[in-house]
C-alpha cells in the first residue's frame, strides 16, 4: 500500500477517535476516490503515491469549483464548507510552485525543446514544451497554471 494512502487512513482513524465530522468526512471521501480508481480499467491494481495524489488534486480541484460556483450563486456558507474540505485535502499534496518557480520551469522547458529541435520553439511546439513542463511541475502546479506559463514564454 502507498504510504500517502496509508497516512490518510491513519488520520482518518485519528480524526474518527477525535470525533472530527468534517475531517473524517473528506478523509473517508478521499480514500473512496482512491479505491475508486483503483479498480477502474481492465484490472484491479495499488496506485503508487503519484497516482494518489494526482486523484486528490482532481477532488481538491473539485472543490474550488464548487466553491466558485457556490460564491457566485450568493451562498457563502456552502462556499466556505468546500474551501474548508479543499484545505483539508491540500495537506496531503506537495506544496505548489509560486509564479516566479514556474516561470523557471517553462524558460527551461522551452531550452529543452529548443535543443531537441534545434530552433526556437513557437506555439506549434506547445505539446513538445509542455509535456517536459509537466514533467518537471510533477503536480506542484496546476495544468492551467502551466499551459500560462508555457504560452507566455513561447510567445513572449
């Protein structure tokens, strides 16, 4: 077993014993998703800690939209309950980039492709830079944030 997944049934079993409603809530949902895509496809399999938390960016990403849309129908308090279930489930990813690290990280993707191809990449090479920026972001960033980066740098 993962030792991601493996931490979040311990602090599920913690926030159990503690009589953490919220905390044990997401945690519970969280392992669910998990086990969810642990037997989807053709065969059972374990996920390796990547997987894991590539599942809990998406639920985290679930709940800031959520939350988005929640705060613009006027209700705050819905809004603040998936913000709070967001932050909880952002304990368990690694810490993201900040706009200055992730500027690096496309500057040096696009060195890298430049050297591949031996020009210059342009917006047609997108693919080819992003593939190595995601690589190197290894969900410290959000695709979204990446792509910016990488479309600034290819045609700036």
């Amino acid at each position: 077993m993962s030792e991601l997944k493996e931490r979040l049934r311990a602090d599920m079993t913690a926030a159990m014993k503690e009589r953490e409603t919220t905390r044990t809530g997401v945690l519970r949902m969280a392992l669910s998703a998990i086990g969810t895509e642990e037997v989807s496809g053709q065969q059972a399999r374990e996920l390796s800690d990547e997987e894991v938390r590539g599942v809990l960016s998406k639920e985290v990403k679930k709940r800031d939209e959520s939350a988005a849309a929640f705060e613009s129908a006027g209700r705050a308090e819905q809004a603040a309950a998936e913000r709070a279930e967001g932050d909880i489930l952002r304990e368990y990813l690694p810490a993201q980039l900040d706009d200055e690290e992730l500027t690096r990280l496309a500057k040096e993707a696009v060195s890298e492709v430049a050297a591949e191809i031996g020009e210059t990449p342009g917006p047609k090479q997108m693919g080819q830079v992003m593939k190595i920026a995601n690589a190197k972001a290894a969900g410290q960033a959000e695709g979204g944030r990446v792509a910016a980066a990488v479309k600034a740098e290819l045609n700036g």
